[in-house]
C-alpha cells in the first residue's frame, strides 16, 4: 500500500512503515514541506491512491462532503509522545492495514482502530 504521512506526524512514522515494506512519504518530502495546503495534499493522495495518514480534521469534513476523496487513517489520540505512537503502530498496524481492503475511513485511537462506514 501507498501513504502519505501528514505533517504534524512524526517522521518517525514513514521509517516504520517503510519497515512493514510499504511506500511512504511524509509531508516533508513535498517542494513546500510543512507549507503545503490541505488541497495539494488531498489531491496527492488521491492521484497516487496514498491512504492519508493524519490527525487534521478538517480532512475528515472534506471526506464527508466531497465524493472523490482518498483512503484515511484517523489518528485521533490527542497528544502523545512520538514513542507510544509508535508503539501503537507497531501493535495496530496489521489490522489497519487489513481494514483498507474494504474500508476507505479508518481510525486509530489509544485503545483500538475502528472502521468507519462511509
């Protein structure tokens, strides 16, 4: 699978799932970094079929209300250290992984990911 790691995600994030042996890129790789809009950002994922990895959201009300949208994975864990985010990719992962072969809207919280219907 393809993502796309928002910015306020920790680079940290695109080492390990390129470690599960998927194809990441993180905002940071993008010619405006941090600066990049909402749109472009949307728009690449949707053009490379990247799952958005993210916790803006406003990506979420763009979900609901524009037809053509990308995959996403919801972090929705408040603030947590780059560590325990890790450690809760390292034991969801799998089965996040899994849920995008039938769900387009997925959500990471500190206790479970959870499918959302859409």
């Amino acid at each position: 699978m393809n993502f796309l790691v928002d910015a306020q995600l920790p680079l940290t994030l695109v080492s390990f799932i390129k470690t599960k042996g998927h194809n990441v890129i993180h905002t940071n790789d993008l010619p405006k970094k941090d600066k990049t809009t909402d749109t472009v950002i949307w728009n690449i994922a949707i053009n490379e079929y990247r799952i958005l990895i993210t916790k803006d959201t406003d990506f979420i009300n763009s979900f609901k209300l524009i037809p053509k949208h990308p995959k996403i994975l919801m972090i929705t864990t408040g603030n947590i250290t780059n560590i325990n985010l890790l450690i809760l990719f390292e034991k969801y992962f799998d089965g996040v992984v899994r849920l995008f072969n039938t769900f387009k809207l997925v959500e990471l919280n500190n206790k479970e990911i959870i499918a959302h219907k859409t």
